[in-house]
C-alpha cells in the first residue's frame, strides 16, 4: 500500500524566513504533485513533477523531485503572509492505464506571521 | 472554458437520509476520480470513473455510496442512509481525455453535513 508522509504537519514562520516542507513516499512512482489548499476552498495545483531530478519554480515556492530517494521537498523563500494555507503532496499509482488516482500526505498547515 | 463544477456547495442531511452530489468535468475530460477529505485529515481516494463505467471503486465503503457517470450529464455520488462519520468535504476531480491524463482539476468540493 502506497504512503506518503509529509513534515511538518505544522509550521509556523515570520515573515522574510526561508523554510522546506518535506514529503517521502513508500513505493515507485514518478510523478509527484503539490497542491495549496485555503481554509474552506479546494485545491489549487502548484507544481507537477514528473521525473527523478525535476525542479519547478513559482514566485517564492520552489519543488524538487528525487525518485531514488522516494522524497520531494517544498521549498519557501523569504515567506510573507499570502502564503499561509495547507500545503499537500500527492503521489499517483498509475503503471500504464489511465488510472491516475492521487495518494496524498496529511497536509502542512503553514501559518507565516508578521 | 468553465472549471470542475459541483453542486450543491453545501448539503445538510438528517441522518438516515440521502445525499446526492454532482460533478460536472471539465469540457474535453472523461476522467472523474471523486475524493473525500475528512475533518483535519488529507484527502482519499474514493472512486474513478470514465463515461458509463466505473474502473477504480477501491476506496468506496462496501455499502452506502454509489458513483456512477451516464453518458449525458453529470457524474453522481449517492449516499443512501448518511450517518454523521460522513459528514466530510466531497471533491470531485476531471483530467483530459488525452495528453496529460495526469493532470487533475479540482472542483470547489460539496461539504456534505449530517444532523
């Protein structure tokens, strides 16, 4: 059975700090999702990553992939309080179908503080 | 082209009651995984569909809960009988019939309460 687990499972910054959300996975797989999710709302994606290596940017969020390792990281750079959300990884099972149903990690309550 | 639509946003059912919610995929998708997302908790997977079949119901409760997804209209996930444990937010996702299958869309999600 596939498992995904993320850390934290809370975090809380000031403002202008730097800090990386880490989430591991049991079994194969190479792709690896991130979505942001606010108090209320649905989930919106942030990065898609797809191979051993991949790395995406966006603004001040920055997603790395190491298929070997089973780990993708999330990084924050110099947070400010719009980024204060809940903050999943997901990892699907497909193995050549179009089965791609998502497992996902608990979730990081990210609060960023003045 | 209109994201993921579901209806209805907010549903509050007596127990012993039915819940019906819809999912409405994107225009140009055939795919519909629905998942459940429990207080303080991620989400699960409960169900995929493709028009008129259901390929992976591996996360469905044995009794209760059906999905289903005709050919016209939308996909439908029926609670018979809610009890409060499902009491959760409901969300639907759609992905392309082709090119990247992978990529989801997610609906606002049905919070389903029950009394």
């Amino acid at each position: 059975e596939l498992k995904v687990e993320q850390n934290p499972l809370f975090l809380s910054m000031q403002e202008g700090k730097n800090y990386t959300i880490y989430c591991n996975y049991s079994t194969t797989s190479d792709r690896l999702y991130w979505y942001r999710q606010d108090p209320g709302k649905s989930l919106e994606s942030l990065f898609v990553l797809l191979s051993n290596g991949a790395v995406k940017q966006e603004g001040r969020l920055m997603a790395s992939l190491d298929t070997k390792a089973r780990l993708s990281t999330l990084h924050i750079t110099a947070a400010v309080h719009d980024l204060s959300a809940t903050y999943f990884c997901a990892v699907d099972q497909n193995s050549g179908g179009s089965n791609y149903k998502l497992t996902f990690g608990k979730g990081t309550l990210l609060t960023v503080n003045p | 082209n209109a994201g993921v639509m579901q209806n209805p946003r907010h549903l509050v059912r007596r127990r012993g009651q039915e819940a019906r919610l819809r999912c409405s995929p994107m225009k140009g998708h055939s795919h519909v995984y629905w998942y459940r997302q429990l207080p303080e908790e991620g989400l699960k997977f409960m169900v995929y569909l493709q028009k008129e079949n259901i390929i992976d119901e591996s996360g469905m409760p044995k009794e209760r809960f059906s999905a289903e997804f005709p050919k016209e209209g939308p996909s439908i996930l029926r609670i018979q009988q809610v009890v409060r444990g499902d009491s959760a937010a409901y969300f639907c996702a759609s992905s392309p019939t082709s090119g990247r299958r992978y990529e989801q869309y997610f609906g606002p999600g049905t919070r389903l309460t029950v009394t």
